[in-house]
C-alpha cells in the first residue's frame, strides 16, 4: 500500500490519525504521519487491517441495501456525534467500529437509501 493509498483509506473510514495510530498501527501519531507522508513505508500489517475494513465496511452496507426493501417503516440509520454516544448503545465496540459505523452510516445517507437520526 503507496503512502497516498493509505491517507485514502484512513480517510474513507473517517479515521483520525491518532485514532488509526494507536488502534491500527498500534504506534504514535507521527509514525503514521511519516506512512502518510511517505517518509517511511507503510506497515504490511497495516495495510491489510485498512484492506480488511474496507471489505467489512462493503459488506455491512451490502447487507443494509439488502435488508431495504424487507423493511416495515422508515429507513433511518442513526448517526453518532460522539463516541461516547456510540458507546452507550454499543458499550462492546471500540473506536474504530464507531467510525466504520459513521462512514457507512454517511454513505448510505448521500446514497439516498437511509435517513439520519
């Protein structure tokens, strides 16, 4: 994964970098930034964690589309502001999740498939 893919990704996940820094890097801040900047070469490990949820983030929202149409009522998906909205109502999931969820989340809105509440 080039540098520029890297930044592409963390951002298609609307990941900030010391959140991808420490939750999938597993480093700080400017580590990342020097991936991103392509000052050193990204991880392997690293690529494959952003290729992995990328492909989850494709099929959850295959699964939503999917589920569209067997819906009784309004097709709202719920935005969260914060994490710590996010975590009262998924007290199990980390950070990234929330983000993954956000990212679809805005997807399935601007697709015109899903409200926001």
């Amino acid at each position: 994964m080039t540098n520029l893919e890297l930044q592409a990704y963390r951002r298609f996940l609307m990941l900030k970098v010391p959140e991808a820094s420490e939750y999938i890097g597993k480093t700080d801040a400017s580590t990342w930034h020097e991936w991103e900047n392509g000052s050193i070469p990204v991880p392997e490990s690293v690529a494959n964690v952003m290729q992995e949820l990328k492909k989850l983030r494709s099929d959850k929202i295959n699964i939503i589309i999917n589920s569209i149409n067997d819906r009784v009522g309004s097709n709202t998906i719920r935005y969260f502001m914060t994490y710590a909205e996010f975590k009262k109502v998924n007290p199990d999931l980390d950070v990234i999740q929330w983000r993954l969820h956000q990212s679809i989340a805005t997807e399935l809105y601007f697709r015109g498939l899903e409200k926001l509440c």
